[in-house]
C-alpha cells in the first residue's frame, strides 16, 4: 500500500479503537448481572449458529490445505460444532466466574483521617493481534466483556471467514442487550496495514496482546508504540529425574507432545537424567515413533535410541538451531544430561519462558527445580499441555503472558484489569 492508503487506514483503524472505547464506558458500568447474561446469550448464539460457523470454517480449512498449511496448524484452524460447542461452554464458564471490576486490592487508613481503597477497574481497549485460532475469537471477546473492556481483532487471513461468523453472532447478541457491536470488532478487512495500525495506535488502543508464532510475537513487540504484553512462543521443556517413576513418565510425555501438537503448551523438548537414560530413552522413543514423531537427538541419546532397533524409527542428530525451535509439529528435541543442574542451565537458556515440567519422585529435587526455573508455569508430574486458561479454572484465558509484569502465565479476568486508587476525605488538607 502506498503511504496515503496506509494513512487512511490507520485513520480508519483509531477511529473504530475510539468508537469501541466510547462503547466501553457504557460495559464499564454494566452490572455484573447483565454483563453476565449477555455472556449466556453468546453461548447459546454460538452453538444455535455453530453448523454456519463450520461452514464458513470448512472454506477456510480448504484454502489453508491448499496452501500447504501443516498439519498442526490445521488443527489449531480446525473450529467445527464440536469445537464451537466447547469454546460455547467456555463462555459460560467466564459467566460463571466472579467479576473483578470493583474488586478492593488492599485499602488503609491514613493518620489524618483519610480512607484510601485501591480497587480494580478495565484497561479499557484491548487490542489483540493473533493467527489461525478462531476460538481465540471467543475465548477473548467473552474474557473482555466479563472484565468490562472492548477489543480490537487482528485474527488474521487463514481464519477470517470463520471470524467474521463469529463476530456476527457476538455483534447481533450485544445489539440485542443495547451495546454496540464495536465494543468486539475486527480490523482484518484491512489486512497485514490494520495489525501495523493497531501497533501504532497509542493513545487509542490501551494495550497490545500477540498471541501466535515466535515471528509474530517478536514483530510486535518490536514495532509497537502501544503496551504489549508478550504471549504465547512455548520451546517448552520436560526433564526425567533420575528419580522419576518412569512408568508414570510415558504417558505424561506422550500427552505431552503428542495430544495437540500445534499449541504453544506441547512439550518440544526432554532431557532425561543420564542415570535412567538406557533404560528410558528407548521406551520413550518407541513410543514417539508410534505417534510419528520424529527425533531430534544429542550425541548421547542418539546412540542410545539408534541401538535400540525400533521400527519406523526417524531421528536425527540435533543441531544448536534445534533447541531454540518450536517445532508446532510431531518433532521433538531429546537430549541426555548429566544433573539436574545441567538440565536446569540447559531449560532456563534455552526456554522461552512459557511452560517447564519436573518428573521425579524427590520433593527436595522437585522444590529445588521449581525454584530455579525462570518460567511463567512449572507443572510437577503433570502434562504440560495442562497451561491453559480453561484448566486452570479461569474460565478461558487471553494467552500464556511469558513476560514478567503484571501478567504472567494464563491471563484471565484479573489480569486484564487495571487498579485506581480513591481517597476518601472529610476536607482534609496537605500541609
């Protein structure tokens, strides 16, 4: 586009963040009970509307085929009634949950009499820029009405006859409930030009969240004059303790790396204690070529799993660029380490923060990992695949923030609140 075009649509782009934030006065100060009743309304409109949005969702998924899309990608595109259905029960799980607008944090008594509360309120608009993840649609837009702010979508073109579906069985039920329908709009009828305004629409939107590939993410963060909050790249990592009950250990990496391989949760790397690797490696890796996984292997585990004879058996030796990768695909990294130390030093270098998984029978050995990993969630003789926002009880989630602000790890309700103070006085002044 040339620079007037891409004026004009960063025009277009502040005008809609100004005309959802002008809607979001009146969700602001929406009752729970109303906010509430609009959320079950969704639900019910998305599940008596699901076979449309399938259909709309059966066109994208073609397309996307016939570009060569990957297989896990395609998963993650993939939003069907049965899909429709459950991102549906979701929404009513965030109706269900307690409203945090208004919420005191903490309060206290100054010496002179005042009364000071501090209390949470909406960030107010909520831009959000993400690729293929059509229930990402939902799981947003209803986690943004609970906690009383509009959103601007950026839902990308793989996804966007399934979004514009969605979008209008949520913009007809907010009608129906005297809000306007910019309170969830989208800037995708301006392409790649309407994520590049929404980055430099500071002053409109309040705070940016990508949630997709590393690629994505790291543009964003890079290119944005507005707030963001990093989500969602996850090299996460599992490491098998010497003293891991290893019975236990297979189908928590199974599930692990193979119950959704397209999702930022999969696990994409195992260390395993050098103490248990003969015996392991071979079993693990089996078990992955089964589930057609290939392997990327370190010198050591390499030769123990090459040795093992398995059939159908595709491993390769592991490159440096192998354990900075996220695969999002049947492809996992797999190296042998020494200590825990090593594969301590291994993760927090090489992670990006997201999710980190301890198997081991040791409550010492768990604590001391536990604490030294610099991750945003450590699961202990658990799935990694359990990070998630709907797992964690939080109805949906935004993304997996793997930065260090306010948000960090499933962002809910909570975390897309803000606080004011307020000072209750009876004429005092300050001397």
């Amino acid at each position: 586009m040339g620079e007037e075009t891409m004026n004009e649509v960063f025009e277009a782009v502040c005008d809609m963040a100004d005309d959802a934030a002008y809607a979001q006065q009146s969700l602001a100060r929406a009752s729970t009970e109303l906010k509430n009743a609009v959320l079950l309304d969704i639900a019910d409109a998305l599940v008596e509307n699901a076979e449309a949005i399938e259909a709309a969702n059966d066109s994208d998924m073609k397309e996307a085929e016939d570009s060569g899309m990957v297989e896990g990608l395609l998963d993650r595109l993939r939003f069907d009634a049965a899909r429709v259905a459950a991102t549906a029960q979701g929404v009513r799980n965030v109706a269900s949950l307690p409203d945090p607008v208004g919420e005191m944090v903490r309060g206290r008594n100054l010496p002179n009499g005042m009364r000071l509360n501090q209390v949470r309120v909406p960030i107010g608009v909520i831009g959000m820029i993400y690729e293929a993840r059509p229930n990402v649609t939902v799981d947003v837009a209803s986690l943004c009405l609970k906690s009383g702010n509009a959103v601007l979508l950026r839902g990308g073109h793989a996804a966007r006859r399934t979004n514009e579906a969605t979008l209008r069985v949520i913009g007809e039920v907010l009608a129906g409930h005297g809000f306007d329908a910019s309170l969830v709009s989208s800037v995708d009828r301006f392409g790649r030009d309407g994520a590049l305004a929404m980055m430099e629409a500071r002053g409109h939107v309040d705070l940016l969240v990508p949630r997709g590939g590393a690629g994505l993410i790291r543009a964003v963060v890079e290119n944005s004059k507005v707030p963001v909050i990093e989500t969602g790249a996850g090299n996460v990592h599992i490491y098998v303790d010497e003293t891991a009950d290893l019975d236990k250990a297979l189908p928590i990496i199974i599930n692990a790396k193979t119950q959704r391989v397209g999702v930022c949760n999969a696990a994409e790397k195992l260390l395993v204690n050098g103490a248990v690797a003969e015996d392991f490696l071979p079993v693990v890796a089996n078990a992955l070529t089964e589930h057609g996984v290939r392997i990327h292997a370190d010198e050591a585990a390499l030769t123990i799993i090459a040795n093992a004879g398995i059939d159908g058996l595709d491993i390769l030796p592991a490159t440096d660029e192998d354990w900075v990768t996220e695969y999002l695909d049947y492809e996992m990294g797999v190296k042998v380490v020494d200590t825990m130390d090593e594969a301590i030093d291994h993760i927090n270098t090489y992670s990006t923060g997201h999710t980190e998984a301890i198997l081991s029978e040791d409550y010492s050995r768990i604590e001391e990992f536990t604490r030294r990993i610099d991750s945003a969630v450590v699961m202990v003789n658990a799935s990694t695949r359990f990070t998630d926002g709907g797992m964690f009880g939080l109805g949906a989630e935004l993304g997996i923030s793997t930065q260090k602000m306010h948000a960090r790890g499933p962002m809910g309700l909570e975390e897309l609140t803000t606080t004011k103070w307020i000072g209750y006085g009876t004429g005092q002044v300050r001397p």
